[in-house]
C-alpha cells in the first residue's frame, strides 16, 4: 500500500537567505553568556547587542541602511553593565527596551531614521530588581505595559510612562527565571525556570495557577505560548541532555500533550510561533538548522514540515512582525538570523506562482495597535489583539502613540546647590568612616601589644 501524505499547504515552505548586500554586516555582537536572542526587530529597526567596554551598549540599525558597519556606528550606551535583553513597543515602533546587568530596565526613544549619535539618556529608567534584569517583553494587547524577568527571582510588570512597577511577582520562582512570554491576549505569563520547572502566572493576582515539571536536563530551557490555539510550548534537554520540546495544555499541567526528543546537539532550542499561518519555528543556537511544524488542533498536534539548512551557526534570532512581510512573494514569515558577525533576514514563502492576493495564507494579522489602556488592564479587562488585513498591503494606520514619560524624583537632574549639599554630605560620610578606620587601627595595635 503506498504511504499517505498528509495534506498541508505549507508542505513546501522554503527558506531563502538575502543576498549579502541587503545583510548587516561586521557587527560586534555582545560577547555575554547569558542566554537571550540577542537581537529584535520591527518594521522599521533592528536592535543588536553589541560588545563594548566600560558598561552595555546595543544598536539600533535602520532596515534600509544595510551593509557593512563600523567602530563609528551610533549606539544606545546608557547602561553601565552589559545589555542582556531588548524588545521593541509593539504599538510604538520608535520606542525600545532594554534590560542588563546595571539591576534596571531602561526605555530608549529611537528617532525616525536611527540614531546619528550615541543615545546616552534613556526615556525611562525602570528601577526596582536587586539584581541582573534579563529579560524584557512588552504585552501584546495593552499600551505602555512591560514585563521584566530578573536573577532576584522575580517578574515584575511595570508601567513604563510612569517609570513604576505596578505588579510584582516576588518568591514564588527557586532559581534563575530563563524565559518568559505573554499570553495572546497579554492575561497570563509562562516562565521556565532553572529549576526545571513550568509555571503559570496571574500577574494581576500576583501568584501562580500552575506549575509542572517540564525537562529534566540541567541546561537552558524556553516556552512560549502557541496564540489563539492557547496551547503553552517548551524546549529544553532530556536527562541525557538529548534536546527535547514538549507541547502543554494551560488548564492541565499533569503531563504534556507531547514529549518528543529531536537530536543531541549541545545549543538550546529557540522557538518562534507564528499564529496566522499555525507555523513554529525551532532555531539551535549554534547550529545553522531551522526545522518548522505545522500546530493542529487534534492529536498528534504537532505536523513536521522541513528544515533550513545552513553551514554558518546562528547565535541569536528574532521573527519580524507580520504586518512587515511581503505578500506579493507569498512570504509568511521573515526572520533575523544573527550569526558571530553578521545579521541576515531569511524569508520563508510558499511556493505559488500567482499575482492575486492569497487570502488563504494571510488572514488577519496582529495590526500593531493597542486595545487597551495601561489603566484599563491593571484594571482587570482583558481584550484580544487588534488585527488589520494585508490586502493589497499593509499600511499603518496613523495613530497619535506618543508616550509621556513622567520622570521620578531621582531621575530629574539635580541643581548646583543640591549637588553641593550631596557632595558635602559624602565627604563628611568619608571622614567619618575614615576616622572610623583610625580607631580601629589603634585598637588592634593595642590588642597585639
């Protein structure tokens, strides 16, 4: 009997790199250990970490302005420790996060264009963890809310025009919290944690609904939520580090749906999933390979598709907005591969040869506004996302965003005589310790005599 092929029509989805002129290239990507994408991108930017001395820094480079880069690329350097996370404002395409080992998380306003100096002064400074912030992530549905995971233990959800945390999720996470992600409808949080545990959380509630026991291996793990098919995936490593994913149901956190084990390479699986076309990306960090499923609804849920094969390994990646690809290519998702040096954008396409608006591969997607307030979600509302059609091509939808920052006591300058005041009280916080020392000194002296 011949074999049944399984009917899809993303069967033959193919990836096809850019050509080296539309790439970034000599790039001086941050050299950390800490386990992020180390990139992210919107329709009009992307963000690099980037290695520099004497404190963190990353750039934000322009899409049109492709090409080799050099010492003298304009940078955000405000941090005082390295940069470990960046996340672009969904509903904002000039404003940015980041997170780093300084204990804050800073937003950065990006002029249209990018930058042509240094930005040293952030928009905001989000201060409140007591250690390493490593991780940033805006909410899906409402405005100016942000999300940071931190080495304290903690997730904190802030609100970033008035510069406070406004919800904290304190004691509940035994190790390192090693991802984190929103809901579609920004309700719930998933986080992976050190401890190898997964846990569900209620940030509104502070507390967690659920946790489970996700990958027994000793490395790094990720989760993500699978969009409107509510359904929570993880990568991770086995007991004999073999790399594994598993697929969750967020009402039943007993045992996974699936546990399927794929290789025994060494790097860690980075997910992407994108909701209108039920397509996941797995991306392994230093390997060059991307495989990609089709997600359905009915067991075994998760549809093997092909793979991307590269020789040069990736070190970090990031999935563009949908409302950026091009559909008269029939490209349903573009992603950012970041490599030792070089940024290169893969463009996936189904193969149709068509002129006519495929209607069928681009439903309506995420549109890029928001549906609810700051005030209106610490509230308790809830929302789905606003979605836009492609047809005949995105065009953004003008829309006043404009943050205002209310600065904080501590982050306004001081004036001359304050300054004075403060310097006069640290030199007297001197000489008494000084003395203090003098005293102690003496008495050793004497003890030993």
């Amino acid at each position: 009997m011949s074999k049944v092929v399984r009917s899809s029509k993303y069967r033959h989805v193919f990836g096809t790199p850019f050509k080296k002129e539309l790439c970034y290239d000599e790039l001086k990507v941050t050299r950390s250990a800490w386990d992020t994408n180390l990139v992210a991108c919107n329709p009009n930017f992307i963000a690099v970490l980037w290695e520099a001395a004497g404190g963190g820094a990353f750039a934000v480079l322009p899409w049109s302005q492709s090409g080799k880069y050099d010492a003298k690329t304009p940078l955000v350097t405000g941090h005082k420790a390295a940069v470990l996370d960046v996340d672009f404002n969904p509903f904002n395409d000039n404003l940015v996060a980041s997170a780093s080992e300084d204990c804050t998380a800073k937003i950065w306003s990006i002029p249209d264009g990018g930058l042509k100096d240094n930005a040293t002064e952030a928009a905001q400074t989000l201060n409140g963890h007591k250690r390493k912030v490593g991780s940033v992530l805006f909410n899906p549905v409402a405005n100016n809310i942000l999300m940071t995971t931190s080495t304290d233990f903690s997730v904190k959800i802030w609100d970033i025009e008035k510069g406070s945390s406004v919800l904290s999720v304190d004691a509940q996470h035994a190790d390192i919290i090693q991802s984190a992600d929103w809901n579609r409808s920004g309700s719930l949080v998933v986080t992976s944690c050190k401890d190898k545990k997964l846990r569900l959380i209620d940030p509104r509630s502070n507390k967690v609904t659920q946790e489970a026991e996700a990958h027994a291996g000793v490395k790094g793990s990720r989760a993500v939520w699978l969009g409107a098919k509510e359904k929570i995936f993880s990568t991770g490593f086995g007991k004999t580090s073999e790399r594994e994913y598993c697929l969750w149901d967020p009402k039943d956190f007993s045992k996974p749906l699936v546990r399927t084990n794929v290789d025994t390479a060494s790097g860690i699986f980075m997910p992407f999933y994108d909701n209108d076309t039920n397509v996941l990306f797995l991306a392994g960090k230093g390997d060059g390979n991307i495989r990609y499923y089709e997600i359905v609804d009915e067991s075994p849920y998760i549809h093997y598709l092909s793979e991307f094969k590269s020789n040069t390994p990736q070190r970090g990646m990031c999935m563009l907005p949908k409302r950026a690809v091009n559909v008269s290519d029939c490209e349903i998702v573009r992603l950012m591969k970041l490599g030792v040096k070089l940024c290169e954008p893969i463009s996936f396409q189904v193969p149709r040869k068509s002129e006519i608006f495929q209607d069928d591969l681009f439903p309506d997607c995420y549109a890029g506004e928001y549906a609810l307030t700051a005030s209106e979600w610490l509230g308790g509302k809830n929302s789905e996302p606003k979605t836009r059609s492609l047809a005949p091509g995105f065009v953004a939808k003008k829309v006043n965003n404009e943050v205002n920052f209310e600065k904080k006591e501590e982050d306004k300058p001081m004036s001359e005589s304050e300054l004075k005041s403060e310097i006069e009280k640290l030199n007297k916080r001197v000489a008494f310790l000084e003395a203090e020392i003098v005293k102690k000194d003496a008495k050793i002296k004497e003890l030993s005599s």
